[in-house]
C-alpha cells in the first residue's frame, strides 16, 4: 500500500450532499450555487467545498465538503453571507437535499 497519500490524523469531517433543481431552474441554481461558493469564504475551516454537476442527471449537483472539525460543520451557514446564498436556493431545488456525513480516511492531494 503506498504512503504517499494523507491518512487521518484528525477529526475532520467529509460532507457529501445531492442537489437536485427543480423543473426548469437548472441554471438558476447553477449560477446560486456559485454565489453559495464564494460566500463559503467567509468559513475559514471549511477546507474544501466544491460543487460537481451530474452530466448524466439535468440539474442533479452533488458537493464534496471538507470541513477541519465537526464543530466546523455545526457552524457551517450560519454566516451572514452563506446565510443569504442558502436562503436563495430553496425555490430553486425540486426536493430535500440529500446529505451523508462521513469521516475521511485517506486520501491523496489533500491533508487529512
């Protein structure tokens, strides 16, 4: 087994969550989820929170989040500017967001 990738050393937290648009807001939501990214900026201990389109599912996104605590995670939104892009997403999305909270292992390109 190689070494050269990261093995978990501490209690980080991986977020993986499944949007889905509602019919006909595809791009609305695309262009939402954008804002929400920038606005992540104001989590310093949100490492990693990247949004993936599905190319095979219109309008099914899917986010890899990477957060330095699970405490990091409680606070996750709760600032003004993430606040605001999330509050924009709900008439956006056609259902409930599917999330899984899971603890990270190993990996390689990224510290864990």
């Amino acid at each position: 087994m190689s070494t050269s990738g990261s093995v978990r050393a501490m209690s980080k937290l991986t977020v993986l969550a499944k949007l889905t648009a509602a019919e006909g807001k595809s791009e609305e939501l695309e262009a939402a989820l954008a804002v929400l990214i920038e606005a992540a900026e104001e989590e310093p201990e949100l490492e990693i929170y990247s949004v993936h389109k599905d190319p095979e599912n219109e309008g099914v996104y899917h986010f890899f989040e990477l957060y330095t605590t699970k405490e990091a995670f409680a606070v996750h939104g709760k600032g003004e500017k993430m606040q605001a892009a999330m509050g924009a997403l709900g008439a956006l999305l056609g259902a409930a967001p599917e999330v899984v909270l899971l603890d990270p292992v190993a990996a390689k390109g990224m510290s864990l």
